[in-house]
C-alpha cells in the first residue's frame, strides 16, 4: 500500500467475487475517513483499476506507485515516506 493525501494505492485481490471492487473501494474510503484520517479531507471521487498476472507487472506497477510522493514533492526519495509498507508479503515480489 501506499497512502497519499487525497488516495491510496492498494494491491488487492477479491475474497468473495459478488462484493464489487467499487463496493470494497467505498467501504475503504469511509473507513478510513471516518475512524481513521477524520481530518484530511475529500478523497478522490473515482478509482481506477487494473489487472496484474505477472510479477514482473507487479514490480513495475510498485515502482512507479512508490514515485508518487516524489513527484508531488512531498520527499525527495520513495523510501523516505512513511505511509508505505506491506500487509502480506506476496511470492512473486522482485525487489
């Protein structure tokens, strides 16, 4: 994952296939909102998803995620921002 202001960057995968992936992005956005970040603000209206069946499209899609602060001059280098990690540690992950 990764958390920015206003959206987060998630790798996710559906347990139950009749819980939509808009329905799931919605109870993240309030959950988050309302019992965690009460005070950040609106976060973005839309999500936008895409399908990974490679590692390697996993590793690029990282790397370019972990930019994202950079980019908003929020650090100077992706390792430097904190609201970043890992909840489960995936087998085809290349550093």
């Amino acid at each position: 994952y990764l958390l920015m202001p206003d959206h987060l960057h998630l790798f996710c995968a559906p347990r139950d296939p009749a819980f939509t992936l808009q329905q799931w992005v919605t109870w993240w956005k309030r959950k988050l909102s309302c019992l965690h970040l009460p005070n950040t603000g609106a976060w973005q209206r839309d999500f936008w998803d895409t399908r990974l069946r490679q590692g390697e499209n996993y590793t690029q899609k990282w790397h370019y995620i972990r930019e994202n602060p950079v980019r908003k001059n929020l650090v100077s280098k992706p390792e430097d921002w904190p609201f970043q990690g890992r909840l489960i540690e995936l087998p085809w992950i290349v550093q």
